[in-house]
C-alpha cells in the first residue's frame, strides 16, 4: 500500500471509518441503546440517547459519507484524464458491486423464496440507472448510494473537461443552482422510502467538492483568497436555508444532520495534519465491502447460519475481507498497472 498517497487525506480514511459505522449501527445493532438499565450516571444516560438519536436510521453516516466522497471524487478527477478517472471509479464498484448483486440474487431465491427479477430489471439494476426506469433499490435498500455516486461521477466527469467550470466562482454558482434545481424536483419520486434521495443527498456531493475546490484554490492562488472564501461560506449558508426551506415539502430529516456531519467532516480537515494513525486505513479498506454486503448478508447468516450476533459478526467480517480481496482489491490493482 502506498502510505505517500493515502497520508495527503487520512483525515478522510477516519471519517470513512467513523461515517461506515454509525450506518452499520444504526441498521444492525442499534439494540445496544436499549441495554444501558445499568448506567446510572446521568451524562452517560444523556450521551447514549443523544448518539441514538443522531445515528438512528443511518442518515447522519449517510451524510458524512457523501461529504467524504464529494471531496475524494474531485481529488480522483483531477489527477487523470476523463477516460483514467472513469474506469478507474467503474473499476473501484463495479466488480465488486456485481458480485455482491449475484450474492443477494441467490440468498433471496433459495433462502427466502425471492423470484428472480427479469434480465431487464437486472440490466437496470447492474447498471445503477434504475432510477431512470423505476427500477427498485437492490441488495436491501443499499443500492440507492450507488445510484447517486454514479450520477455524481457522470456529472465530475464531463463538468470537469469545460474550461468555463474550472473559474471557482462559476464552479460554486452552478453547484448552488444544482442545489435549489433538485430540491425543487424531488427526484426520484417513486420509490417510496427513498423518495428524492438524489435530490437531497447529491447536493452534499457537492459540498464535499466545493471544499476540496476552495482548498485546493485558496492554496495556490492568494489574491483573492477572502472573496473566494466569502463566496464559498455564502455558498453553504445558502445551501442550508434552502434545505431548511424545503425539506418539509420533501418530506426528509435530513437538514438536521446537515450541519452536525458537516461540522464533524470540518473538525476532521482542520485536524488533519495531527490523525497519523495509518492503522485506520486497515480498517477503511473494509468499508466498501462491508457496506454492500450488511444489509442482506450479515441477516442472511445470523437469521440462517448462526443465531449470535457476536459470532455472526465475526463470520460475516471474515467473508467481506475475502471478497474484498479476491475481488475489489485484484481489480483496483489490475487497473493500476495499465
């Protein structure tokens, strides 16, 4: 692993880390809150309930997770051509992804009795457009992610080659814009519990790479340095009165995650030049693998194959590290040698 690379942003690998598992917790084990009859000292009472109730549902990771992402994706843009970034992104979900698809096929048909979907519906969700077809979420809810990163590298991808999107001042216009545009359409509209995900999550895609942006701006250039951060903190502080505005219309709370995730993915970057612990870039690897798989496979084993959670867990880490090295890690690699 090369450690030169991946010390430039750490900061990101705890996050990833701290983002992974609040949405695991939050979607598996959140029982735990249930088990504190025996704290009796108040503020840990009150800290439980408070962590409860920020993680619950898994919204809060959800947002930290697309911050982080917003921010990773525009770094990737910038260091290789349209074609490299582009099979490089496909490279880093696809195998992996189709595997995991495959996987949940299987379990559903012959553990749970689940028909087969067409090879049209397939289609649609191995290509994560379903949203453009009204295909629904696979792999138990965790594909709508996938979606909304995917159309997020469409949008870095050709946005990033227009001279014109490379001023920073158009570049934050166009993403505010983008902001009020798809908080106004709610879109997609016909999915139920993940209804408007695209409209409220990519705008926090945005987020991410606008810091990323400004960072990279404010470092190189130092002229203007005050206007571009007056622009940029403008540029937040209206994103966030239009989610406040909106939100109810959308029927989402996530405005009330908005400002605690983006406070925490700040602290993080400001902290970033003092978190050395390369140890938790071990623990990062995993998040991708273990974030397809958790909301189908850990159920399938502890409901199936083995009633502790504690030992569930352990088989389904050890099945999640093997398939993120045979399968995620062999591509990744393989693409990087070309």
């Amino acid at each position: 692993m090369n450690y030169k690379i991946k010390e430039k942003i750490l900061f990101i690998e705890y996050l990833r880390v701290l983002a992974f598992s609040s949405v695991f917790i939050a979607h598996k084990f959140m029982f735990i809150f249930d088990k504190n009859e025996y704290i009796t000292i108040e503020l840990l009472i009150n800290l439980f309930s408070y962590i409860k109730e920020k993680i619950e549902g898994g919204a809060w990771g959800v947002t930290l997770f697309f911050l982080i992402s917003g921010y990773v994706i525009s770094i990737a843009v910038k260091k290789k051509n349209t074609k490299e970034f582009i099979v490089g992104r496909l490279t880093r979900i696809y195998p992996l992804y189709i595997s995991a698809y495959i996987i949940f096929l299987v379990i559903n048909y012959c553990a749970y009795g689940v028909q087969l979907p067409n090879v049209i519906k397939i289609i649609q969700t191995i290509t994560l457009l379903g949203d453009l077809f009204e295909t629904p979420y696979a792999l138990n809810g965790v594909e709508w992610t996938l979606r909304v990163e995917m159309y997020f590298y469409i949008f870095i991808a050709l946005f990033s080659r227009i001279s014109i999107f490379k001023n920073i001042y158009i570049k934050l216009l166009i993403y505010l814009l983008i902001t009020i545009i798809l908080l106004e359409k709610n879109y997609p509209s016909h999915l139920g519990w993940g209804h408007a995900y695209t409209s409220l999550y990519f705008p926090i895609l945005l987020l991410g790479s606008s810091l990323y942006e400004v960072e990279c701006y404010v470092n190189n250039k130092s002229k203007d340095r005050l206007m571009v951060i007056t622009m940029y903190v403008t540029y937040i502080i209206i994103s966030y009165l239009v989610f406040e505005s909106l939100y109810f219309k959308i029927n989402n709370n996530l405005p009330k995650f908005y400002l605690e995730a983006l406070a925490v993915f700040y602290l993080a970057w400001c902290l970033k030049n003092h978190l050395k612990a390369k140890w938790i870039i071990y623990l990062s690897q995993f998040t991708f693998s273990v974030y397809l798989f958790h909301n189908f496979l850990f159920d399938f084993i502890s409901e199936k194959i083995i009633s502790n959670k504690a030992c569930a867990l352990t088989v389904f880490i050890i099945v999640c590290y093997t398939l993120m090295i045979t399968i995620e890690n062999r591509f990744k690699k393989g693409w990087d040698k070309k």
